[in-house]
C-alpha cells in the first residue's frame, strides 16, 4: 500500500514517470532548445556546398519518444519487487 500510495502521488517529472514513459524526459524546454539546434544546424548546412548540393544532410536531435519508437532507446533495469520492498523498508538515516 505505501509503494502505491507514493506512485499515485508522484510528480510528472518524477524519474519513475519518465521511466514508464520515455516521452515525459524531456519537458518544454528540453524539447524548444532540440527544435532550435535542428534549425541551426539545418541553417548552417543550406549554406554549405553539400547544403546547396542537398548532400550530407545533419540528422535532426530526436525527443525520447522517436528515439524509443526507433529502438535506439535505451532501456533502463528497475528494482525486482523483493529489492524494491527491502528499499522501502530499510530504516533511514538521519543526519544531524
């Protein structure tokens, strides 16, 4: 009941959420600054000779989601569920 009562209150930006769904690591920001470097770079490359000969294209920064779907996601190991409740039970340390 505790680990569920802690998983139905945890933040979107909690590291469990962004581990079950791979499209929550990245927020706004993260995903406005990827915009604007795929831009850049596609600037810079259209002004080059491989640009205006449309060679060599620079491959665009994938948010999470793309990456998972194409496989080139890696997937991250958890806790089995005995290692999980021995975690949860173990007596924390204060210090003073």
């Amino acid at each position: 009941m505790h680990a569920a009562d802690l998983a139905a209150n945890l933040p979107i930006d909690s590291r469990c959420m962004r581990a079950l769904e791979p499209a929550l690591e990245w927020n706004k920001q993260d995903q406005l600054l990827a915009e604007a470097v795929n831009m850049l770079r596609l600037l810079v490359w259209l002004q080059s000779k491989d640009g205006q000969k449309g060679r060599n294209r620079p491959k665009p920064i994938k948010p999470p989601k793309l990456r998972a779907q194409s496989g080139t996601h890696t997937e991250k190991e958890g806790l089995s569920a005995d290692e999980y409740k021995a975690q949860l039970s173990r007596a924390r340390s204060v210090k003073e």
